[in-house]
C-alpha cells in the first residue's frame, strides 16, 4: 500500500469491533497493532509487557491516586498510558506505516492526522449480549454485568485523556452498529467508505 492509511476502531464491549478490526486488517493487508505495543513499552520504559497489558486500557482510579512530595509520580496506569500514546505517534509519524489499532484513544493521539480515519461500533444490546455468552461461556446475568463494566472502563479512560467523549459520533468520522448487518456486512460497508476516504 503506497499512501498511508491509519484506521481507528474505538468500540462497545461484545460489538464485535475487534473482530471488524482485524477483517479491515487483513483486507488491506496492513498490521493490526496488540502485543507489539506491549513490547515497545517493555523495550523502552522499563516496566514488563505482562504489566503494561495487565494495565492496557485501565482508567486511573481517583481514590488511589499516588502523588510523590514534588509532584512528579504518575499512577502505573497513566504511566502505561503515556507509553502506549507515544507508539501510537511513533508510528503514525511514519509516513509510509499503514496499520489498524483498536481503541486506546487512537482517534485523538493522531487527531492531526490526515491519514486517520475513526470508527466507532456500537451494537444492540441483545447482538452484544448474545456475543459476550457465546465467546466467554457466560450466562444472561454475567454477561450483561461484564458489558457495563467493559464499557464503563473503556469510557472513564478515553474521557480522561481525550477531549471528545467516548462513543460520542462527532468524535468519530463514521459511527456504525454492527448489529443492523452483521460482521461480515458491517466490515464491507467500512470498506466502501475507506475506499472512498482514500481516494478524496
């Protein structure tokens, strides 16, 4: 692929969004970024892989908040956070990498961007929920308690490093529910429209 292409996918929990994230990847033929990231802090910030994906996409709890006497102390989870917002610049500085990331708050690291295309899936609540049971062996009650916590996090911690509110569409160039069309379909419509981006 010769123009860069940097594809977003922020999602609710059981939309199937990394599933569409990884179809949009091999379609393109470009990285789909996970592990890589966690091995990029390890390399270059001292604190181990297994941590940095304990912490992935972990908001920081206001009640334990530890301040170091001068100030200077972050929380292991902003840490981990500030490490996985510089990969993601790092490599969308490079104007040949062409690559998918899903969530981490990717639509505003690389906001300036002209490269990036956002997405956000969404799903109903029943597709989600069926989803979650299905993939994690859950029952009703479980899985329904597992999607509000999923996304509680995921909200708490893209609203507290990003201006635009998590979900919110005019954060995103392109909004869809997966649930209207199913994967498969939801991932061809996605493609129309980045066809269509990159060619503008």
């Amino acid at each position: 692929m010769g123009k860069q292409i940097i594809i977003s996918v922020g999602r609710e929990f059981g939309s199937g969004g990394h599933e569409i994230a990884e179809k949009l990847a091999r379609h393109y033929d470009i990285p789909l970024y996970g592990k890589e990231i966690f091995q990029h802090i390890e390399t270059n910030g001292a604190i181990s892989a297994d941590v940095a994906k304990y912490f992935d996409e972990k908001p920081v709890n206001p009640i334990f908040y530890p301040v170091s006497m001068d100030g200077s102390y972050l929380p292991l989870e902003q840490t981990v956070a500030n490490h996985i917002f510089d990969f993601i610049r790092k490599k969308g500085n490079e104007e040949q990498e062409s690559f998918v990331i899903v969530g981490r708050c990717a639509e505003y690291v690389l906001r300036e961007n002209p490269n990036m295309i956002s997405i956000f899936i969404l799903g109903n609540k029943e597709c989600k929920k069926k989803r979650v049971m299905e993939k994690f062996d859950l029952d009703e009650k479980a899985a329904l308690n597992r999607m509000k916590k999923e996304d509680k996090m995921r909200k708490t911690y893209h609203n507290f490093y990003a201006d635009g509110k998590w979900g919110d569409s005019r954060s995103y160039d392109i909004c869809v529910n997966s649930s209207t069309l199913g994967v498969d379909q939801t991932v061809e419509a996605l493609i129309a429209y980045i066809d269509s981006f990159m060619k503008r």
